[in-house]
C-alpha cells in the first residue's frame, strides 16, 4: 500500500493496452507502485516547468561522454600552455634572477673590499713601531675604531637577521633579502662615510 494514500480510493483511467503494458514495466523498473510513479512522473514535469513533448536534446550519458571530452580537450590544451610558454617563461626569469643575484654579489664583495681596503691602508696620525713589527695606535683612534667596527657588527647582523632562504622549486635555492631599499641605501652610505 502507498504510504500517506492509504485511505483513497481507486479510479480508472481509460488507457491504451500498448501504454499500459509499458508503463507497468517503467513502474516495476522505478520500484513504486502505478500511482506513486504517475505522481512522480507529473511532479517532475511540474517542478522543472516542461511539457511531455519537449525534447531535452542530449541524453545523459550522450552529454557525460561530450562534457568528459571536452576536459581532455582542455587539459591538452592546458599542459600545451605549460610547455610551450610556461617553463620556457619561467627559465628566462630564473637564468635573470640568478644573474641579478650574481651582479648583488659582486657589488656587495666589491662594497666590503672598499671597507677593508680602506680600513688597511689608513695610517692614524703618530703610529708608532713596536718591538716586534706591531703598530701601536694611539688611545682616541683605537677607541673610535672598536666604535666603528661595533656598529658594523650591530649593522652586519641587522642585515643577516633580515635574510632567508628562498627554496626555488625550479632551481636552486638563492637568498631573499628583507629589507627595504631606503635602509640598503643607508647603509651604503654609512660604510662609504667610514
């Protein structure tokens, strides 16, 4: 018995006996009852707001077959982007990045060479030879020096503090940077004064 239709009554309908037959065995293949299939059968018909007689086009394993096509179509397409203007696009900026790294590199060896060239050949005013080759220096220019060299290392270390590791996925790892350019200038600046 149909749950909730328990207590009506039944009315006949006039039906061909061909559509009668087939509509038994779509009733058995929907695994209801003749009535709750025609009532299921209209609900759709009324919730989707189409007629009996429209046709819908395509069938559903027709459209999953089509839709399924067109996704190998685009993932082709997709993995043909990747090689022909991806990986070649991300080469060229890795090979520029590395050397623009190359050239920091060398300006900054070329910076800290200029600090120790300048910190060797600077001779303070009455240096005086010791027994055994040393210079002695007096008291005011030792101080200041261990001043600057202090500062340096306070500096040194702020910019150490401020590097990472970058792990390229694509290359090898560089370093990162975190500073702003302002303070990279200052710093130029500073180690140029001394």
């Amino acid at each position: 018995m149909d749950k909730g239709y328990e207590k009506e009554g039944f009315t006949t309908l006039g039906i061909k006996n061909s559509v009668v037959v087939k509509f038994r065995r779509f009733s058995k293949l929907f695994g209801k009852s003749q009535s709750l299939t025609l009532l299921a059968m209209m609900d759709f018909f009324e919730r989707h707001g189409i007629s009996p007689d429209q046709h819908l086009g395509e069938t559903m394993a027709s459209m999953k077959h089509y839709i399924s096509r067109r996704f190998n179509a685009m993932i082709a397409i997709m993995r043909s982007i990747e090689k022909e203007q991806t990986l070649p696009t991300v080469g060229m900026m890795q090979a520029l990045f590395e050397q623009e790294l190359a050239s920091e590199d060398e300006e900054w060896d070329s910076d800290f060479d200029f600090i120790e060239q300048q910190l060797t050949e600077a001779k303070p005013p009455k240096e005086t030879e010791a027994f055994d080759g040393e210079v002695t220096v007096p008291k005011i220019r030792y101080d200041r020096l261990e001043e600057q060299m202090e500062e340096l290392k306070e500096d040194f270390k702020y910019v150490l503090d401020h590097v990472s590791v970058f792990h390229n996925r694509f290359g090898k790892d560089h370093l990162k940077l975190d500073l702003n350019p302002e303070a990279i200038e200052k710093y130029r600046i500073k180690l140029k004064k001394q």
